[in-house]
C-alpha cells in the first residue's frame, strides 16, 4: 500500500506540559484510521501538527511525501481537513461558503464549479445549498464542513470528531459517506467514541498522556479484552452454582462467574482460547442440556479504560 501520511517521535510540549510526547505511526491509501484516546490525550494537538496548524517541538510529519515543517503548503495542498466543530461563517450560505473555499484553493471558472457541484453532492447538501448556514442543523453544518475538506478531491482526509452530538441518523449519514470515500484516501479520524471503532475504522491509534498505547486492527483491540472468547452459558434445570462449579475444574477454563442479571454463567478461556465446542462437548457428556450458549468478541470500553486509565490528563 502506498504511504500517505507518516509520523516519526512527533511532540508538543507546552511549558511543563508534553501534550504530546514521541508518537509514531503512518497511515496508507485504503486505510481509516480511528485515532481514539481519552479527551486531555493529545489527539487534537497530534491533528494540527499533521495540519501545519501548530509547528511540533520536535519530530517529523510528512503527507504524501512532503515535510510539513519544510513545505507545508504542499502538505495543506494534499490534505482535507475537518476541525471539531465544523467551524463555518455563519452568516454565508454552503453554495458562498464553498466556492470561497474553492478560491482559497485556487480553483476557478469551470473547475471551481465541478468541484463545489461534486462536494455538494457527496455531502448531500444539495437541498440546504442556498441557506444561511447559522439556520442549519448540526448535522448539516458537519456536512458542509465536510464538503470544505473533499472539495479538492485531497488524498489524506483528516476529521477531528466527525460524528460528536450528532444523532444516529446523522451518524449513519457521515458515516456512510466516510466509507464512500475510503477506498482511494488514507483517512484520520480523531475520536474518543468507542462506536466508530467497528463503525468506521480499519486500525486503530489509542493515545493516552500524549504517548501511543496501541496500534492494531480492531479485532487486535477487542482481543485485549478480558471478556474475548468468552462464552455465556446457560443449561436447563441444573443450578449455577453445581453449573459453575463443575466448569470451573475443566481444564481450558481460566475462570467462570454467575451473571448479575438473569440465568446461567460465563466462562473466561485460558489464553483467550475458542472453548465454545469443547465446553457444549463437556456439557452434554453430562447429560445437560443447552439452553443458550455463545461466545463474547470483547468489551472495547474495558479494553479503553485498562489501556488509558493509568494516564494523567495532558492537553488535547
């Protein structure tokens, strides 16, 4: 895959503060990318150093093969970018809006028009064009914000909180465009919302104190979780307790407990091992009979909370 955006032992320190502090990592044509990280992680700062926005303390950051210490017009020129909030002028319409953009990016006469035409469209804002945008919803101003950072067909994207306070439909919407456009873009996403992992991203970048604590796949991340490969179990006229303490003495068991809510059992795997045929085996030589069984992928909130808990607060 072709490299499109690379980061190497990127920091900002502010005074005593070390917002961010030696974050590595690079992102390919094909790949969204969910950066998550606790709010105070440093994920905004990382986002307006890949920008150009603010100039790193030290490191390198490059975007399509330009340094953006050393030709940050060229890294604004290869990239589109979404800030939280989806700052707009208020008073201006999409249709002003957008072709002002069009002029900053040194767009005119026909090509300026196709490519307001074509970020309208992708956008779905075709509808609200002529509209001040202070009248407009919030999931609209996010999908003209949206517009502004595709309007020149950029191959990096970069969205800080995309989907943040939008209801579902809305989510779904930014959603389903992101998705559209992921085949021929490398695509950051900064987030602290877990929904997006599965949503949205093919890997994922956890930060916490401004330091990565993770780069993986979202299979990778679920699979840090106590509750991966857990199996739920529940068997037809045996109590829990007998239940539970005959799967305890199996030996792919690491552990089982009785649920807090309802009937039956979960059973935690040694190693995180596949045990749900092994167990429904074990369980019918003794003459049971399975009432429900199945096993649990993980718990992302779990796995967020034991990979950034130990942090402490750094500037976002």
């Amino acid at each position: 895959m072709t490299l499109r955006v690379e980061i190497e032992d990127l920091a900002k320190h502010f005074g005593e503060i070390r917002a961010v502090d030696g974050v590595t990592f690079s992102v390919s044509k094909g790949e969204v990318l969910g950066f998550l990280g606790p709010n105070g992680a440093g994920k905004s700062t990382t986002m307006k150093m890949i920008t150009g926005f603010l100039a790193p303390t030290r490191g390198t950051v490059r975007v399509c093969g330009y340094d953006v210490s050393t030709d940050p017009i060229s890294v604004k020129a290869s990239l589109g970018y979404l800030p939280e909030g989806a700052p707009a002028y208020a008073d201006m319409t999409p249709d002003s809006f957008l072709k002002f953009i069009a002029d900053i990016r040194g767009l005119s006469g026909a090509d300026k028009k196709r490519a307001v035409a074509s970020a309208a469209e992708r956008a779905r804002i075709l509808n609200v064009m002529y509209q001040p945008i202070e009248t407009l919803s919030k999931g609209y101003k996010r999908r003209v914000g949206l517009a502004q950072a595709i309007l020149h067909n950029p191959p990096v994207l970069i969205m800080d909180e995309p989907t943040d306070g939008l209801d579902p439909n809305q989510k779904h919407e930014v959603r389903t465009l992101i998705n559209e456009m992921a085949e021929d873009k490398a695509i950051i996403i900064s987030t602290h919302i877990l929904e997006e992992v599965n949503a949205l991203c093919t890997r994922n970048v956890v930060i916490a104190s401004g330091k990565v604590v993770f780069d993986g796949t979202p299979a990778e991340l679920e699979a840090k979780s106590r509750y991966h490969n857990a199996v739920v179990l529940t068997v037809n006229e045996i109590d829990n307790t007998k239940l539970l303490q005959f799967v305890k003495a199996l030996d792919f068991v690491a552990d089982a407990e009785l649920l807090t809510l309802g009937n039956g059992i979960r059973v935690f795997p040694k190693a995180s091992a596949h045990i749900t045929i092994a167990l429904s085996e074990r369980i019918r030589e003794q003459g049971w009979e399975i009432a429900s069984l199945y096993a649990e992928s993980g718990r992302l909130d779990e796995v967020f909370r034991s990979i950034t808990l130990p942090s402490t607060a750094g500037v976002k």
